[in-house]
C-alpha cells in the first residue's frame, strides 16, 4: 500500500477497525467452507454410484469422488464470500472524498482478494478433478502417464472451470492491488463473470428447455451468491464495529429482499424443468430438492426476523444491538453454508430417468423448444417464450424509470412525456425482439436473426438513449449531501464519468465497435463457431444492446456524454456509417458461402432447406432496416441542431436586453475606427 493511503486510512478510524485478518473473519470464511464442503459429500456420496452408473462412468477413485463435491461447494463458498466483500466495498459503505477506500472498503477488498485467490485454487483443483471424474482415472495416474492433456481437450466441464479460473485470477487483481473505490466495481463484475461459465454447464445447459435452464440457473447463482456474501460482508463488518454499520445494513437489507425473490423464482423454474411434482417425493433428486427448498424457506424466515428485530434495534441502538445482530447473522451463515452443500450436491446428481428424454429431436436439442413451422407473420407475433434475462431486465428497466417519473412528478418537476414514451417503446421493443416470436426463431433462421439484431442495435438504443435515463436519475434521485456517504445519485455520476465509460463513449471506440461488429461476426467467420452455444446468443444480445447503445449515446444522446462534439461532427459520424452498412447488407447478398451452414443444416427444418435464400433475405434486411434508424437519427440529429440554435438565440437575446446591446454597439464602434484610420 502507499505510504499516504496508509496515513489516510490509519486517519480516519481507529487502530481495533483495521485489523483486515482478524481471525475470526478467517475462521468463520473456513468454517462455513468445511461445513459446505462436508454436507455436499454426505448429500451426494449415497447416490454416487447410481450416478456413475447411469451416465457410463467409471470409478476415478476416493480422491475425485469425494473431491469433485467437496471442492465445487468449498468454491462456491469462497467465491461467493469474495463477491460479497467487493459489493460492499462497492456499495455499502462510503469511500473517502478522493475516492481511496475508507477503512471498511479497504478492509473488505483485501478481504476480496484473499477469497478470489481461494476461488481460483478450487477452480484449477477442480479443472484436474473434471477430467479424472469423466475420465475414470486418478489424477496422478493421468499426469504420470502423459494422457492428461490429451485428456483435457475432450472434457467441457474442465474448459468451462479453465475460463473460470481466468476471470476470477482477475478479479483476485482488482481486489488484492486495488486503492481506489473504482477498482471495487472491476472486483465485483469480473467475480460475477466466473460464475457464468459454470450456470451454462451441467444439466441446465443439455437437451430440451435449455435455453429456460440455463437463463434461470445464472439468476439462481449469481443471486445466492450476492446474497450470502453481501450478508457474511455485513456481519463481519457489524463485528468489527466499522462506524458505517448502520448503514451497511440498511443498503443491503433493501438488496437482500430482491436477492431472495431471484433465489426463490428461478429456483422453482429450473426445478420445474427437471422434475414434476409426483418426482420430488419419488426420487433422490426430487428429496435433494425438497431438502433444498426446505432450507431456502429456513432462510427467508431468518433473514425476515433479521430485519424486523435485529435492524430495527441496530438502528435505535447500535451498540447494545449489536452482538445480537452478530450473532443471528451466524446461524443464517450456517443455514447458508447448508444450503450451498445441499445445493452442490443436487448439481452432481443426475434427474430422475423417466425425466431424461431419448427422444428430442435436433432442433430442441440445439434451441432448446420446438418450433411449430415457418414463422408466418402470427407466429412471430404471438408465439412467445420469455426470455428470462432479457425479458427481465425490460420489465425492470421499464418500472425503474417511471419510478423515476412518478418521483419527479410527485415533487411538482415536469419531465418531457416523449422521453418517456420513448424509454416505453424501447423497453418493449426490447422485450419483442427477445421475448415473441421474433425472438424463438432468431436462433433457427438468418433472416430472423438479422431482424433481431437491427432491433436490438438500433431501434432499441435509438428509443433508450432519447428517454435521457442519466438525466432523470440525476434529477430524480437525491443528492447525498457534502457530509454524507454517496448514494445511488453519485454512483450514476460516477459511472458515466468513469474511466471506462470515457474510453467507451470514445467516437471512434463506438464507431469501431457499433459498425466493426458486423464485418468481424459475420464476414470474418466467427459468426459459425459462436452460433451454436447458448452462451454465445447471450453474449451476442448483449453486445448489439451495448454497441448501438454507445453509439447512440454519442451522436444523439440526452445524457452527458464524455465527449462533447459539435452537430456538424456528429452528422459526419451518421454519414460515415450509412455507406458502411450498405456495404455490408450488399456484401452479405452477394457472398457466394453460406454462414453457419452446419449449425443451421443440422436444425432439420425442412421449411428452412434453402439456406442460402434465407441469407440472402438477411442481407436485404441489414442493408434496408439498417438504413431506416440512421435515417432517423439524423433528423433527430437535425432537430436537436435547430433547437440548440434557437437556444443560442435565445441567451444572446437575453444578453442583449441586459447591457442594451454592448456587444453590437463594441462592434459597430470598432468598424467606425476601422473606417477612421483608412480615411
């Protein structure tokens, strides 16, 4: 550490508060490691055999049998211990006013980073322990004879836990070298990011309804391990009597509630895709689930009474309160530390076999559903099938931004009602491009596909950028004042005046990644490896929704953008694209191979035979419903033009009227003298 942080940070608090390896923090983190750990062998241990059986299996040895559950469950602990430390260093508790990490932060980012190392030794052990399970070897036997590597290449589950093992290495960085309050943000998105691998591995991500599984499993994870690790974060803080705890438990009382409605909703999806309700009493994957159940509806219950008794009497009393609050906060980690092994445990443990089918067709195994036949102009309107993380974050950014309207309003602030509509139609044309018909046969067919991405790289971001979502949240939510610790107002200030955000809103980074996207994807081949995984629609989705997003941002946004460019130069940025997607809709008609030809080929549409027709059909889509947005943002482009000059009018007749024209009379004086001296 710096020698001046250090002197800041042993300033503004006393030397009980920064003891950062406090051994009891050790200890519980170990404790309830051991206590995941041991649960997820005792759980799955019995059916061990049974699962190998019927998956072809044969025995690795007592060392991977017993360590492929124990070290999944020790990991999920410690990550999830790791991501919790940086979401408080994030969120529940303030940094100094330069921004360096007060001594809560700074506490629990070391803390962060010390977990993040542990993650990415579970990570690595469980990449060894991978092969040897699927393998039927000993992990020494493989090594010693050579055939580890060889081994390694044909086994997904150890490239899923190498990626893994990657992010979180990462995140250990961000947590382990990290100052400032920033470096907290890159702690926690890279953690979260290890986790994703893992939720589209395993029984969620194979055979039918896949597409369900493996969307509600990422919300499960990521939600249970947010709130495990936020709730270990905030007892061990309240232990160490940081002087925020009050507010610490407050920020993350509000998150939990949230946290346990994810946990408990896509809980109950992912299980209803793998068991029905005559299976939970019949089989050990249904009792493993009840189990599971049983334990979730324990925590609720706790984390309910937590709020209500322990936070209310913190609040009143924060001294008294305190070891009460301690000490309930460590019977709901040990009921979590159960419910991790439990929950380890039902991932090794195949579904009953009646619930296996034998007879999916190559099209549900690849999309994950059936497709009724070619998407005539009804099914693509009414043939829907939610997308649970896209669709989701519709529907909240949609209720999160009238909130925001509703607050304004309620204060007697006018807010322009186009901005939001605006916002309205993006959000649902978000939720139409992902969630309807549009968005079941996007993966089956390229023509459907490109009207997929049009919208989500431009018709959403064009309407989402002209709501001005920056802007409202600035003037909806309250300032925290210059004594008080940030609040959501100042984190949004912050994001958008990030460096990150500053490279990103770059002109020519959005250009690169708005327009280059389209050549690199589908012209540069990549389009045929990435097609047929899950993960890699996700990841797709996602980028259109962040490029046109950024471009947007740049030429037409509301909100503040990093770099502020006159109207002339944005009209050229617009006029430099359009000849650019001409050219790539033209090229795409007129290439003579067929993208993804194998992935589509092996879908068995017999309604989509002609795949080069189809392309062809997705190329005049790129070329035209490319052209329309653009054409539309530079008339809006245009308005905002002749608005910002009547602006201008305005102001200088406002000066005017104030000095009776000074700046006129100046001028008309200096050409009196001009004409003075030629005389």
């Amino acid at each position: 550490m710096p020698p001046l942080a250090l002197t800041r940070l042993l300033d503004v608090t006393d030397h009980d508060e920064m003891d950062d390896r406090s051994p009891a923090v050790r200890a519980l983190g170990a404790t309830l490691a051991a206590v995941a750990g041991g649960v997820a062998v005792a759980v799955f241990l019995p059916s061990a055999p049974t699962a190998r059986a019927l998956l072809g299996l044969r025995d690795p040895g007592d060392i991977t049998t017993y360590g492929v559950p124990a070290v999944t469950a020790i990991g999920y602990v410690v990550v999830a211990l790791a991501v919790g430390s940086a979401l408080f260093a994030a969120f529940f508790v303030p940094p100094q006013r330069d921004g360096v990490f007060d001594i809560g932060g700074y506490r629990a980012m070391r803390w962060a980073g010390r977990f993040y190392a542990a993650w990415v030794v579970c990570s690595v052990a469980m990449i060894a322990l991978s092969v040897s399970n699927l393998v039927g070897k000993s992990v020494w036997s493989l090594v010693s004879s050579g055939d580890f590597f060889t081994a390694y290449s044909t086994v997904a589950d150890a490239r899923t836990w190498t990626v893994t093992a990657v992010f979180a290495l990462i995140a250990m960085v961000f947590g382990r070298v990290g100052m400032h309050w920033g470096y907290s943000f890159g702690a926690l998105g890279f953690g979260v990011a290890s986790l994703i691998p893992l939720a589209l591995a395993g029984h969620s991500a194979d055979g039918g309804n896949h597409d369900l599984g493996a969307n509600s499993l990422i919300l499960h994870i990521v939600a249970a391990v947010l709130w495990l690790g936020g709730l270990f974060a905030v007892v061990t803080y309240a232990l160490a009597a940081g002087r925020w705890r009050g507010l610490a438990v407050r920020r993350f009382s509000r998150v939990a509630f949230w946290l346990i409605l994810v946990v408990g909703v896509s809980g109950v999806i992912n299980a209803a895709i793998r068991v029905s309700a005559a299976d939970l009493f019949t089989s050990t994957y249904g009792w493993i689930i009840v189990a599971k159940v049983v334990a979730l509806v324990v925590l609720g219950v706790l984390g309910g009474l937590h709020r209500r008794r322990t936070i209310a009497e913190l609040d009143a009393n924060p001294d008294a309160s305190r070891s009460l609050f301690v000490r309930f906060g460590l019977v709901e980690l040990l009921v979590f530390a159960i419910t991790y092994g439990i929950a380890v445990a039902l991932s090794r443990t195949p579904p009953p076999p009646g619930r296996v089918r034998t007879d999916i067709l190559p099209m549900e195994e690849k999309l994950g559903y059936l497709l009724d036949g070619p998407p005539t102009p009804a099914r693509l309107a009414f043939d829907w099938r939610f997308d649970l993380i896209f669709g989701t974050a519709a529907i909240v950014l949609c209720a999160v931004y009238l909130r925001g309207v509703w607050r304004l309003n309620r204060r007697g602030d006018a807010w322009p009602v186009g901005r939001t509509v605006s916002w309205v139609l993006g959000c649902l044309a978000l939720l139409v491009a992902t969630s309807s018909g549009l968005g079941r046969y996007a993966p089956a067919m390229f023509s459907v596909h490109m009207v997929n991405h049009m919208m989500l790289s431009m018709l959403v971001p064009v309407l989402l950028v002209l709501g001005g979502p920056v802007t409202l949240a600035l003037r909806a939510l309250p300032v925290a004042g210059r004594d008080n610790p940030p609040g959501p107002r100042e984190w949004v200030q912050y994001a958008v005046n990030s460096p990150v955000a500053r490279v990103l809103g770059h002109p020519a980074v959005a250009v690169v990644m708005f327009v280059g996207s389209f050549y690199v994807l589908y012209l540069g081949g990549l389009f045929d490896v990435v097609v047929p995984h899950h993960s890699a629609h996700l990841l797709m989705n996602f980028h259109f929704l962040l490029s046109g997003y950024l471009f947007y941002w740049t030429v037409i946004g509301i909100d503040h953008a990093p770099y502020r460019l006159k109207p002339l130069g944005k009209l050229g940025i617009v006029w430099g694209t359009l000849p650019l997607h001409a050219f790539f809709g033209v090229a795409l008609m007129m290439t003579s191979a067929v993208i993804a030809e194998d992935y589509y080929r092996g879908l068995l549409l017999p309604w989509n035979s002609d795949l080069y027709s189809d392309q062809r059909v997705g190329g005049g889509i790129a070329w035209a419903a490319g052209e329309i947005p653009l054409v539309l943002v530079m008339i809006a482009l245009l308005v905002q033009w002749r608005r910002e000059d009547a602006k201008e009018a305005r102001r200088y007749d406002r000066n005017a009227e104030r000095d009776h024209d000074a700046e006129l009379r100046d001028y008309n004086e200096m050409l009196s003298a001009l004409n003075e001296g030629k005389r």
